[in-house]
C-alpha cells in the first residue's frame, strides 16, 4: 500500500498520537518530530512521551492526525506501532532522519514507527458549506496573526 505517496503532506510537522490505555481509555499527545519513513511508514523521536510509550508496549494500536492549520485539511493515518531501541544498528540508520531538529534530536530515547493501514483525508465541514481553501486560508492566516503576543492591541 502506498498509504503515504503524494498525500502525507506533514510539512505541518505537528502530529496528534493517539494511544489506548489498558483501561481502554484513550491518549493523545502531540509530537513534532514526524518524519515520513516511506510509503507506508510514518516516525516520530520519543523524547518525553511515558504513556505513549508504555501504552504501546501492552497494545501498538496508534493513530496519528496531521491538520493544516491554514487551509482546515489534513490526514489522519491508523496501523501498528513499533518502537525501535536507542543502541539497535537499526535506530542508528534511522536516527539520521532526525538531523534537521539539531539538539533535540540527542534527547530520542527510542523510535516509534506507525505501519499505516488506513489513511484517510481530513477536511473542515467549512468546505462543505462552500469554503474555499484560499478563504479560509485568509481567514485563519489573520486570525493567527491576530492572536501572536506582538500582534496591535495585545
Ligand atoms: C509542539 C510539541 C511538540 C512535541 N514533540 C514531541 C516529540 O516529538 N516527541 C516527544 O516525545 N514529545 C513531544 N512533545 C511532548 C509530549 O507531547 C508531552 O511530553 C506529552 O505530555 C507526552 O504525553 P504522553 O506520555 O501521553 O505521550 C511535544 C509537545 C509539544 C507541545
């Protein structure tokens, strides 16, 4: 399956991992060190995730949203994690992929890889009732403008 060609758009970076607790409650946290793998796998650094990590030593079940602040799209992508140990030759290769985050990229404990199964995209209810991605990248682009500490009147 090429869950990801052409359409895991992450740029946003920002992920929301959603785990489930062993009283079956959910976990979601959110983690900026996404890299795309491959086609069929997404990865982030585990740095200072326990529950994510200890839920999915007892259940690797895992879901992963991407959303596009801007243009109210994203993709959310569901499978089976595994965790990749610091010191395994095989957490050396891919760590690498994590250069660009400088420093923080010494903090990865361990990797989590999602083996995506089901990827589906995400889109606003706004697009329903004839948004256009260019208004609403408008509209929000001014509203985080807005609400920045130095915006005028803050
Ligand atoms: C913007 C942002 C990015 C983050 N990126 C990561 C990350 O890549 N890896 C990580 O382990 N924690 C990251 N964190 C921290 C975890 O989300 C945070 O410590 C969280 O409480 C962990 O919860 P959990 O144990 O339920 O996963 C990030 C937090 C924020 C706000």
């Amino acid at each position: 399956m090429s869950a990801l060609r052409g359409k895991a758009d992450i740029a946003q970076k920002l992920g929301f991992v959603a785990t489930v607790c062993d009283d079956g409650s959910p976990n979601l946290s959110p983690k900026g060190t996404m890299v795309v793998l491959d086609d069929d796998h997404i990865m982030f650094g585990e740095i200072r995730s326990p529950n994510t990590i200890r839920n999915l030593r007892a259940n690797p079940a895992m879901e992963i949203n991407f959303v596009d602040p801007f243009s109210r799209t994203g993709y959310r992508f569901k499978g089976e994690a595994r965790i990749i140990e610091r010191g395994l030759d095989e957490f050396e290769a891919l760590h690498t992929r994590f250069e660009p985050w400088g420093a923080l990229a010494a903090e990865i404990n361990c990797i989590v890889a999602l083996r995506v199964v089901r990827a589906l995209p995400l889109t606003s209810p706004a697009y329903d009732m004839g948004k256009t991605e260019a208004e609403l990248r408008e509209t929000w682009m001014a509203h985080f403008v807005a609400i920045q500490p130095n915006a005028c009147g803050r």
